[in-house]
C-alpha cells in the first residue's frame, strides 16, 4: 500500500555534508514516527535518527551534535542532515516509517526504503 523512496546519497571526503531525503507514498492518512538507520559491512544495522509525529527527536550518541533530522509532515518527507562527516560514517543508509492507511486508521504498519549509499573518504 505504501512505498518509501531515498535519496541524496554519495561520495563525499571527510568534514563534508550530505542531506539525506526519504518520500513517502500511498493512500497514507499519517505517519508516526520516522527514522534513519545505517548498516556499515559486517555490522548490523543501527539507529541513527529518529522523530516522533510531535517533533520529538533521538539521535545515536556517534552522530549528535553533527546530524539533524527533520520531517514535513505535509509532504510525508524526512530528511537526515549529516555535517563533519567521518569515514565511519561509510554505510548504507535507510529510511523508516510507521505509516498508517487511509483505509485502516488502527493499524500502524513498518516500511524500510531501498536504501541509498553513503561513503566517506579519508
């Protein structure tokens, strides 16, 4: 029923940026909380970012104070700022959501994206 596209990965050296965007689509009548994840080669995929439908933020303790997420509601759209970028920032990033439909409002349902790349070069 739904879909959540990325984009805005890439290459980038060390202390650039990147602005990560994620879209959701479908008959959606609201988004509850929205995330990013990242999931380094041979590690298992963590937390980055996340934001609750009040604003309410929460940030992996290696990216405060260099990341910001952010979301429009009206566009169904959360985006993931990354600033003084690390090579150990070097993951695939994804997109998550709990989406709930318009034709089932008591059901949340949990969508990842496709995931996009992000590396970093010494």
């Amino acid at each position: 029923q739904g879909q959540l596209v990325e984009s805005g990965g890439g290459l980038v050296q060390a202390g650039g940026s990147l602005r990560l965007s994620c879209a959701a689509s479908g008959r959606i009548f609201s988004i509850n909380a929205m995330g990013w994840y990242r999931q380094a080669p041979g590690k298992q995929r963590e937390l980055v970012a996340a934001v609750t439908s009040d604003g309410v933020t929460n940030y992996a303790d290696s990216v405060k104070g260099r990341f910001t997420i952010s979301r429009d509601s009206a566009k169904n759209t959360v985006y993931l700022e990354m600033n003084n970028l690390k090579p150990e920032d070097t993951a695939v990033y994804y997109c998550n959501a709990g989406l709930v439909f318009e034709d089932n409002h008591y059901d949340e349902y949990d969508y990842w994206g496709q995931g996009t790349q992000v590396t970093v070069s010494s």
